[in-house]
C-alpha cells in the first residue's frame, strides 16, 4: 500500500504516448474483427490505446512464474478498492461489501433473478446500455424502460417518472452513472431527488457505474449509495477498473452492498453458474488501482482533445446532434435530421463502423467510440463529412 500513486501526488509522471496507432488485426479483437481492414471501427466499448504499463509488467511477471492454478483473490486487493473509493469520490465502505464478480454483465442479469420475487416489477431505462434493458427484459418478470429526458441534448433520469412507472410490486430499479449512452454525470442534486423517488417507491438501486473513472473536467463522479441513507441501505453498485485503464479482456468487476441480507441475495450464483474470477483479471486491476492514476490523468487529456475534435465536427454537420458528453468515450449522436431509416448503414459505406442506435432502442441514433488515435478519429471524421455531403 505504501508506494499507491494517489490522485493528488501526480508530480515527475512518465509520459505515455497517446498516439501511437498499433495494429489490432489479427488479434482476436471484437471491434477490429468484424469489418473489412478498409472500414475505421468505432463501435464496440473498448480503447485503442495500450493498457498502462504497470498493468503489462504486473501480468508479465506472473507470466514468467509458469503455474496458473485456481487462485483466489489477492490479499489487500478489496482494501486497495476501499482506499481507492475514498480517494476518487470520497466514498467511504468497507471491505466486506465487496464482492469479486467475473464481469459486469453477469451481474446485471444474476441480480434482477436473486433480489426480486418472481411477481417483481422492475423499472429499467431507455436510451441505455442494451443488458441494463436485457437483465429486465430476460428476468421472466414484469418490467417498465423509463424514458430519460433530453434537456438540451442531456439525457437523465427524471424522479417524477420514477413516481409515474412504479407499481405497488416494483422491487428494482437499474441505473447507470456516468450513463451509456450520452455520458450523462448526474449531480448531488439529481441523485439525492432520484434516491428520494426511489426511496418513496421502496426500491433496490442498482447502479452500474463502470464509466466513472472517465469523468471530464468541470464534473465529478458521485456513487449514488452516497447521497443518502436509504440509498447506502438499499443500492447495489456495479464498478470495474475494465473500461477505464482498458482490460475489458482480462478485467474483474465487482459490487458493493452494504446491507448484508440483500448482499447475500447478491450472490447467489458466485462460484456455480457465474464462475470465480480468473487470476489475470486480480493482477491487473490490482495494479490500475495501485499505479494506474498517472496514465489515467494523462487518458483523460487526450480524451479531452479528442472529444473537442468530436465537438467541433459536429458544429460542421448541422444535420447531427451530439449530446452531451460529461464522461467517457462513447459519444451518442442523433441524425433525427437525416430521416434514413439506419444511419449507421450510411456512414459504414463511407468507411466508418459507428454502432446502431438501435442497439439503444434509438433507430435513429449512432455511437461513436472516439477512444483511438487522433489521426485515425480524424479521418473517421473526414468520412463521416465525406458520407453527408455525398447525399
Ligand atoms: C454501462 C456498461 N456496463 C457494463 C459494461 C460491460 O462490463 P463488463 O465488460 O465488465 O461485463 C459496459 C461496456 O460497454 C457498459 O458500457
């Protein structure tokens, strides 16, 4: 714990370098695999970026030890989260209401099945990350998607729809913080009404929160669990260091409960049908949490000029809107204004993957993934021009 780079002791940092475009062909990538090598793809959720070199040497030298048997979680590593919380957004728990989850995704869906009743309503949301609306969908109970509002091209989760949707059965309600898509951060303020909502309605939170390490300037990340009593008692939060220092590939996830009896609910299904965590996914979240803080202060300026460069293409195409993108790397972009009926398709003939807004419930909607290289985001901008000007 000693030598744990924290956020406010960033002084003689390495320089890492951003811009160094590696070729991902043939390396079994989901995002490079799909399309011809002619077309940029800038759909799937992870970076192009190499993963931080701490994390590389820490997995290197447990590599050169030659033996991977089953293994259990590192020593320390649920302190090292408990330290990291309260570094990063000054959220204080303990180490028991930590629990190791093999992804996030499984948790999504596992939880809506061991913490509701089979007569359960659950609220989830629309626009959203399709297994936040799929782990409603897929429970065999009934299920409300809530409408977020678009203020200004800032999506967010109204309270007083929270009040309209409940049912006297509805038992959970899922929520995503920084959101995916839009990258909304909600404020104190908004969390707290939000709690109180929910708080009214008697429901379980269930917040994914995966996206808040990559909050930008001018915002902070605040864990719903933290706004209130009822929250603290009543929320299951879903974190991992996968998105941020790019390990979605060899990454861990886990949840925090405080409530032992709705932890214990939680997990049921660890270790049978949801497998333990492999040990690669201990090692390099061990070492984000550790060293990682550097290279993540120097991934957010460049996702801060990038989004910039984002920002001032869309100025150019009035045919599009971008929303709001308070966090992360996934911007969501409305071609309402296009009126074709896919415009993914339109761009993807130009040479530029973005992925559907149909995965979001939104036809007439793209994402753009911009965590890659400025010269390659730049010239998946050119096409995208390229592709609107020749309609
Ligand atoms: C909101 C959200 N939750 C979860 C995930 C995936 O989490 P994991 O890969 O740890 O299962 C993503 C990936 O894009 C995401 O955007």
């Amino acid at each position: 714990m000693s030598n744990r780079v924290f956020s406010s002791n960033l002084t003689s940092m390495p320089v890492f370098n951003f811009d160094r475009v590696i070729n991902r062909f043939n390396t079994d990538s989901v995002r490079w695999d799909k399309y011809d090598s002619n077309v940029i793809p800038l759909w799937v959720a992870d970076m192009d970026f190499a993963s931080p070199p701490c994390i590389v040497d820490a997995l290197k030298e447990r590599m050169n030890h030659e033996i991977f048997g089953y293994s259990h979680s590192p020593e320390g590593l649920k302190q090292d989260i408990v330290a990291y919380l309260q570094d990063q957004f000054n959220w204080q728990i303990e180490p028991d209401w930590i629990v190791f989850v093999p992804s996030l995704v499984s948790s999504l869906y596992s939880l809506a099945n061991n913490i509701t009743s089979p007569k359960a309503h659950i609220l989830t949301l629309q626009p959203v990350y399709h297994h936040i609306l799929n782990a409603a969908k897929n429970s065999g109970r009934d299920y409300s998607a809530i409408s977020l509002t678009n203020t200004d091209y800032r999506l967010a989760l109204n309270p007083e729809a929270i009040l309209r949707s409940a049912k006297s059965n509805s038992e959970l309600i899922y929520f995503c913080n920084p959101h995916n898509p839009g990258g909304t951060v909600y404020s104190f303020d908004e969390l707290s009404q939000i709690a109180k909502a929910c708080e009214q309605e008697n429901l379980i939170i269930c917040s994914d929160e995966i996206h808040c390490g990559m909050v930008y300037p001018g915002k902070k990340h605040i864990p719903i669990a933290s706004v209130s009593e009822y929250a603290a008692e009543r929320t299951i939060t879903l974190m991992s260091m996968n998105k941020t220092f790019n390990i979605p590939g060899a990454g861990l996830a886990w949840f925090i409960c405080k409530n032992n009896d709705l932890r214990k609910k939680a997990s049921k299904d660890l270790g049978t049908t949801i497998p333990d965590p492999q040990i690669f996914t201990y090692i390099a979240t061990r070492s984000a949490l550790q060293h990682g803080e550097p290279w993540r202060h120097q991934l957010m300026d460049y996702l801060e000029g990038n989004r910039q460069l984002l920002s001032d293409a869309m100025k150019n195409l009035p045919q599009l809107s971008l929303y709001k993108m308070e966090a992360s790397y996934l911007g969501w972009i409305s071609c309402q204004n296009l009126n074709v009926e896919d415009p993914s398709q339109l761009f993807l003939k130009s040479g530029v993957a973005l992925q559907p807004g149909a995965m979001f419930q939104q036809n007439d909607h793209v994402r753009i993934n911009i965590a890659t290289p400025k010269t390659i985001l730049n010239e998946a901008l050119d096409r995208m021009r390229l592709a609107l000007s020749a309609m």
